[in-house]
C-alpha cells in the first residue's frame, strides 16, 4: 500500500478502523526503511573507500611525510573508514620506514592476534605477518618468526586469500628459520614450495617486476646456505637466480643498472661458496668475474667484495676496500648501530689486523670505540622513546574508541529520535479526533521526560564502560610489555641450573630479573623498583635494559651497577630507584663475583648433609658490603665481592615480597621461615625451590591480598 492510498483511507469515514488494522504493518515498514537508511554503505562500498583510504595513506608514505602519514592513520579509523587492524598494519608500517622495529614489531603483532572481519583485515593480515616474521628472522628470533609465518600460510591456505608473493616470501622465511635451527630437510622442503609459488608469480606477469622479486627470494635463501656453511646446496640457489636475473634482463622494462649489481652480488656469492669448498681457483675465477661488472667500481661494490677476499685470506686486498666504508655509509644514509658495527667495523677491523697494518688497526679501533659508544648510548635513547611512543599510542587508542562510541550513540540517538518522530506524527494523525489536545500534550512530555531519563542513564552506563575497559586494556598491553621483557626461557646447559619467576601484586610490577650467558660467563640480576604500577614498570624496563647492555660489554658486577646508577639519576625527578644483586658465576671454576646494590641479601648453602637417605643443604644468608640503591645519589662507586666456589651450592636471590608477605593477621612470612624450609627439604632443580616457596606464600597469605610484587630467582652449577 503506498503513501498516497494511506491518506485516502484517512480522509474517509472508515479510514481510522483501516488505519487501526495496518498500523503495526505501517510501522515495521518505516523502521526497516530507516535502518536501512542508516546502514546504507554496503561492503563493497566501504572496501571501495578502504582503498582509497589506504592509496592517500600510502601516497604519505612514499613521500616520507609520516607525521602526515600517521595523522591519517588516526583520523581515517577514528571516522571508520578502515579498521583498526588496517590501521595498526599502516602504523608498523610507518615506524619500519623510520627504522622504529621494535615499535614496527610491536604494532605487527597487534594485527597478527587480531580477529579478521573483512577483507581489510585479511589483508593487514598477510602484509603484517610477512613483515613480522622477517623481522624476528632478522633479529635472530628464528622460533618466534615460525610462530608467525606457519600459521599464517596454513590460514592463506584455508581461506585462499592469499597470492603467490605471499605465499612465496612467507615460506622463504620460514626456509631461513629452519635451515638456522639444523632443520635442514624442512628448510629444502619449504624453499622449493617458495620457488614454485615464484614461479607462478612471474609467469603470469608481463613485466620484469615478478622476476625481480624471484631474484630478491633466492638471493635471500643463497646467503641462508653460505651463513650455515652449507656451501654445496648454495651453488644450487646462485645458479637458479643468475638464470632469473637473465630472464629478467630480457623483459622491456628491465633496468641494466639492476641487473649489473646483482649479477656481481651472484659473483661475490659464488667465489664465497667456492672457497668454502676449498675450490679455490673457481672462487678467483668468480671474483675475476665480479671486477668486470660496474657494481664493482662502486663504494658499495667495493665494501661488499671484503667477503670473499676476508673467506680467501686476501686481507690486505680487503683492507683496501675498507678504505670505502665511510663514503658507502654517507651514500645509504647508514648510521653506525650495533648491527652495522658488527657487519662492517668488525670486519675491517679484521682484515687491517691481519695485513700486518698498526696504524690502521689503530685507527680503526679508535673509530670502533666512538661508534661503539654512540650505538650503545641510542640503543639506549631509542628503547626509551619506543617504549614511551608504545604507551602513548594505547592512550590514543582509547582516545579513538572513545569517539568511534561517541559517533556510534550519536547515529542510534538520532535514528531513536527520527523514529519517535514517525510514531508520534502517526499516533496524532489516527487519534487526533478522539483525544483532548491537554491529553496530547501531557502524553507528549511524559514521552520526552522519559526519553530524557534514557538517554542521560545511557550515555552515564556507556561513558563508565569505555572508560573500564580502555583502562583494563591498557593495563593488559603494559603487563605483556612487561612479561616480554623477563626471560621466558632458561638455558639447558649440562651442570647449570637456572630457574626464575616474578609474580606481580598489580596488573604490571616493579620487580624484574634476567640473565646473560656467554660462553661460560653467566651473567644474573635481581631488582626491586621502588613503588608499583605503570611508573615502576617503565623504571624496571629501562634498568633491565641498562643490565643486558652493559653485561655484553664482559663488565664486572660492580662496575655495571656504577654505569647503571650514572644513567637513572639523569633527570630523575620523581626520586625512583631500584634495589639490586647482581652477579658474574664463571660456569667452569664456580667463582662468582657479586656487588649487591641495597638488596636484600640472598641464600646460599653449606655442603649438603646426610640425614638419613635424604640429603639437604643447611642455608644461610649471605654477608655483603653495604651499597647504596641504584638511581638515588649520583657519582656513586659500588663495591664488589666475590666467592671462590659455590660448586653443588644452590643459590637463591629474592625480593622483599617473599619475606614480607602478610596473612590476614598481618604477620609476615619472614626470614627463618624461609632458612627453614630451604634447609629441611630436598629439591631436585631450581623450577622445584622456586614453585614451593610460591606455593608456602600463597597458603601462608591464607586468602589475603598480595602486598608486594614477588621475585625469585635459584641457580646451581655442578
């Protein structure tokens, strides 16, 4: 029935008792017609807008204007047009341009775990995971990069999405990773699947951009089998991209400048493998064949050929070449980072000690020193301002969530409202004629009141809401943050025993410890932060940090914690500090040296002693020098210690929330409780001493709140 047929019926006698019949049919119809009016862009349309979303966002990026570029990001799902898994794929994006990865990788893994909805997702989906796992394989991580890569083709398997470039460079990935764990059938395996999905991908592409990126993948799986040695099975990839490259060297669009620098990178790569099976004269056939290419004239070409001169002894031809690094570094823009140290200055440093050249090794090890010193002073500078940038975002998150709920109340206010407009105009034109105008409008204010009364309780309930769980949210993420930091994993080493654990009494502590194993320099902490909550867990990161750092660099204890004390106390306006064991066991004497910032003092035992067919470990407590805290006082020297031999001598370091852990009467755990049970009892590990001492606190709190964070840390070495 049409509008006009509606009226008709209304003008005449008998319309009202129609009118009574259809009203419910009148109704339904006007509010589907209203929510369909609300919800008028269909998918379609909005993937349409997704890409064009995603076109200005990468246009942004090209040009290198990522404060732009973020700006985008944030306004573009703040008005829902992509979604918030897009938007964090386009945010690791920005921070991996700007060299950001810890931030990029950060970002990536908010996407990988995040639930897929519509096609946008699927693809931050597939573009993360593939810039997440190359990431973790660059950084050494090869178990976390298979934790990203296998699940992701198994899903672009299930649901078909995916294309061969995905396919191809997931796989490469995980080919890499494996062959780095020994797993060297799998890694074949998986690289000749990545090879079949190239296949497809410049078979069906008309331009030389398929075949450049083949060439990209097996250069990449090339230099994965020269790095674990497997020189035999490399030779295989190198010829497979020299027949690739001259492929693509036959396509209309092929750049010669391209095709020149990779074909003396195959050259460099072949004479490297060659020599490392001892094929020496193919390996200087190679290299004669790399002189002849453009590439090699250039600083990058020249820098580059210190492989294989440095794999063939020809070391004063490589420290010649060295002599380019400088302008090679100025021309990419490279700064000297700890990875760039160790594939350059090494290096050359190398090849000048073994040409016999002093002044040269001394001027190299001068300029190792200073980069060296920069590298560790930015790792520092930058971790801090990551670790600040990762915070600041979940603000802004919250933020964005907070107005996307605004907009959403808005749009169902208003379709609330447009919809009592239609009843109210309907129920006055059918019962004008039988109610009094002062009923009417009694009627009217009570709806309005009523209205009122809802939406000031719904915005109230909604506000509560957003604001619980942005705050849960944010407090979950710094908690993850903060548990990525501490050691996950322990060492499975013959005759060392390593267990740890830290349990927060909040959602995020002030608690940390870790470990640094070197050959056989183990190097430990403990710590306590001052205070709880977010501010302890940003001071712990940056004092974890500081540890792992200084420890690299084979410091003794007490000089770390000195290094340690210098840099908290820059700018440290809120008076924070942390109380810290820090200790150095050599694995192969059992000597170790401590220093002992404040802390409380740790356990060790006697001998063990037969008591029947059990044997125990009297303990006792450790005397140390008095240090002060790490981060209070300036210009502070700490004082080390050291023990001769604490062979078959299990070792516990603590904090506080062990022995101050309060029941419901308030008394504490205390310390001769903890001799006693360390002393009376046999454990069989380290893991057994520190899951029964969590265990005897949370039965001796009996149900009472944990007042402290609690950290424990027990090792012993055969």
């Amino acid at each position: 029935m049409s509008f006009v047929e509606i009226i008709y019926l209304c003008s005449q006698n008998s319309g009202l008792r129609e009118m009574r019949k259809l009203l419910p049919t009148i109704l339904l119809t006007l509010l589907v017609a209203i929510i369909a009016a609300c919800t008028e862009d269909s998918k379609e349309v909005r993937d349409l807008q997704a890409g064009q979303k995603d076109s200005l966002i990468f246009d942004a990026g090209l040009a290198k204007d990522y404060v732009r570029m973020v700006a985008l990001i944030d306004s573009f799902e703040r008005d829902g047009s992509i979604s918030p898994m897009n938007a964090n794929r386009w945010r690791g994006t920005a921070n991996y341009r700007q060299g950001q990865y810890r931030s990029a990788e950060f970002y990536y893994k908010k996407v990988f775990d995040g639930e897929i909805k519509t096609t946008q997702d699927s693809m931050a989906y597939v573009k993360s995971a593939r810039r997440l796992s190359e990431l973790l394989l660059v950084k050494g991580d090869y178990e976390g990069s298979l934790r990203v890569a296998m699940p992701a083709v198994k899903k672009l398997t299930e649901t078909g999405y995916g294309s061969d470039i995905d396919y191809a460079i997931l796989l490469n990935n995980i080919g890499c990773c494996q062959l780095n764990l020994g797993r060297a059938e799998e890694a074949q395996e998986s690289f000749y699947t990545a090879r079949q999905h190239y296949t497809n991908r410049w078979s069906t592409d008309s331009t030389g951009r398929g075949f450049q990126e083949a060439v990209t993948g097996t250069i990449y799986t090339s230099q994965a089998y020269i790095n674990t040695r497997r020189f035999e099975e490399s030779l295989y990839w190198i010829d497979r991209t020299e027949m690739l490259l001259g492929k693509y060297r036959e396509k209309p669009d092929a750049r010669l400048e391209y095709f020149d620098e990779y074909q003396a990178r195959i050259e460099i790569m072949r004479a490297v493998a060659m020599q490392g099976l001892n094929r020496t004269a193919d390996a200087a056939k190679a290299y004669r064949a790399f002189l002849k290419t453009d590439y090699a004239k250039t600083n990058s070409g020249r820098v580059y050929a210190t492989d294989y001169l440095l794999a063939a002894g020809r070391y004063s031809e490589a420290a010649d070449n060295f002599r380019y690094l400088n302008q090679m570094i100025e021309e990419r823009g490279l700064d000297m980072s700890l990875d760039n140290i160790q594939l350059y200055l090494l290096p050359k440093l190398r090849a000048n000690i073994k040409a016999l050249r002093k002044d040269s090794v001394m001027d190299v090890s001068l300029q190792l020193c200073d980069a060296l010193d920069s590298a560790i002073v930015k790792r520092k500078s930058d971790d801090t301002a990551e670790l600040a940038i990762i915070y600041e975002t979940q603000q802004k998150e919250g933020q964005i969530a907070i107005q996307q709920a605004e907009m959403a109340r808005q749009r169902m206010i208003s379709s609330l409202v447009a919809l009592a407009l239609v009843v109210t105009f309907f129920s006055i034109f059918i019962f004008f004629r039988h109610m009094s105008a002062k009923r009417l409008k009694h009627a009217h204010q009570r709806l309005e009141e009523a209205h009122q009364k809802l939406k000031v309780a719904y915005d109230q309930l909604e506000e509560t809401t957003a604001v619980k769980e942005r705050i849960e949210s944010e407090l979950r993420i710094a908690r993850d943050i903060q548990m990525s930091m501490l050691p996950q994993q322990f060492p499975e080493r013959e005759g060392l025993d390593l267990y740890g654990s830290m349990t927060a009494a909040k959602e995020v502590g002030g608690d940390t410890f870790g470990y640094l194993l070197e050959g056989d320099r183990l190097y430990f902490c403990v710590g306590d932060v001052s205070g709880k909550g977010v501010p302890a867990s940003l001071f712990m990161a940056q004092a974890t940090r500081l540890f792992r750092t200084l420890a690299v660099q084979r410091m003794m204890p007490a000089e770390i914690l000195t290094r340690m004390n210098d840099a908290l106390t820059e700018d440290n306006e809120q008076g924070m500090f942390v109380t810290m064991f820090l200790g150095l066991l050599d694995l192969k004497t059992g000597k170790l040296n401590f220093c002992n910032a404040g802390h409380n003092p740790p356990v060790l035992t006697h001998e063990p002693v037969h008591k029947g067919d059990v044997s125990v470990h009297p303990a006792y407590f450790l005397e140390m020098l008095s240090n002060a805290p790490v981060g209070l006082w300036p210009d502070l020297e700490f004082e080390g210690e050291e023990i001769e031999n604490i062979k078959g001598r299990p070792l516990l370091i603590y904090t506080d929330g062990l022995t101050e852990a309060e029941n419901r009467q308030q008394e504490q755990f205390g310390e001769d409780r903890l001799l006693q049970i360390l002393s009376n009892n046999h454990f069989d590990c380290g893991k057994d001493v520190v899951e029964y001492l969590k265990e005897q606190v949370e039965a001796f709190r009996d149900g009472a709140q944990p007042n402290d964070d609690l950290t424990m840390l027990c090792l012993r070495i055969d």
